[in-house]
C-alpha cells in the first residue's frame, strides 16, 4: 500500500467517528450538541489537513504532526490503520 492510500484508510477511519466525543469519568455532564460538533469539526479539519499532505507525498514527521494534534483530542484509529502508514513510509525509504 502507498502512503496517500494509507493516509486515507487512516483519516476514512477516525472520520467515522468524529462525532464520538471522550469525557473524563469524572465530568458529569454529558456532551452537549454544541462540543459534539465542535469535536467533529476539529476531526474533520485534521483529517483533511493530513489528506491533503497526503497528496504532496509527506514526510512521516508532518503525518505524526497531524496525528499529535488528533491523539490530543481523542481522536484516534486502530494501531492496525497506524501501522499500515508506518510500513508504506517505511517502504518508500
């Protein structure tokens, strides 16, 4: 698999549940529909950021960039999904 189509099976990933918004087990207060698209409207401009490196052949160090910035708000994907972009990286070096 290539870097851009193993950036895209990882954002295709984390878009599905850009609507899911983390809470601490402490915060009672169940997410509002306001933060749920505010969450889900972050995800998706990280996810088309990190699309569009995709599309000008990126270093693995920009992709980490974006992917720090998705971790931090809990938006994630399967290690699965990680680890298929590590390996096209890897395979074009």
């Amino acid at each position: 698999m290539n870097v851009a189509a193993a950036i895209e099976q990882f954002t295709t990933h984390v878009r599905k549940f850009s609507h899911m918004v983390v809470v601490d087990t402490i915060d009672i207060n169940a997410p509002t529909p306001e933060r749920i698209a505010a969450h889900k409207a972050q995800v998706e401009r990280l996810c088309d950021e990190m699309d569009t490196l995709a599309g000008r052949s990126p270093t693995l160090d920009e992709f980490e960039a974006v992917r720090q910035q998705l971790y931090a708000i809990n938006a994630t994907a399967p290690l699965g999904h990680l680890r298929a972009v590590q390996d096209a990286f890897l395979a074009t070096t």
